[in-house]
C-alpha cells in the first residue's frame, strides 16, 4: 500500500510558525508593511497566494525561508 504523501501549504507553515511564536497577523503587517487585509486575505481566508515580494518580506522578518 502507498503512502500519500500531502505537501503542507507555505500559507499552513507561515501560520503555524506565527502560532509558535505567539505573534498575530496584526504583528506580521505592521513588521512586513503588507497591507493587513492582504495578509489575512491570504493566510485566513485563503482567497489567493501570497506574492513572491510579500513572501520574501514575511520570510524575512520571521527568520525562515519558507520557499
């Protein structure tokens, strides 16, 4: 029997990692300066992908090369 392997969206990580260090999307804008309704559009309710120049800031400011 095969293992279904499921990949973790960036998204899933980016707000796990948040979680972890106890730090809100309100947090992440104001660090980031994404607008705060991208981020929660993005992570929340999931309406479209981050951008390549916002994932870059969040990786950044958060310390982990979520690519």
């Amino acid at each position: 029997m095969e293992k279904e392997i499921m990949e973790i969206d960036v998204r899933d990580k980016i707000v796990q990692h948040l979680k972890d260090d106890d730090r809100s999307l309100l947090w992440l804008h104001e660090k980031t300066k994404i607008p705060y309704g991208t981020i929660y559009s993005c992570l929340t309710q999931r309406l479209f992908k981050l951008s390549e120049e916002n994932l870059n800031k969040i990786s950044e400011v958060l310390g982990v090369d979520f690519k």
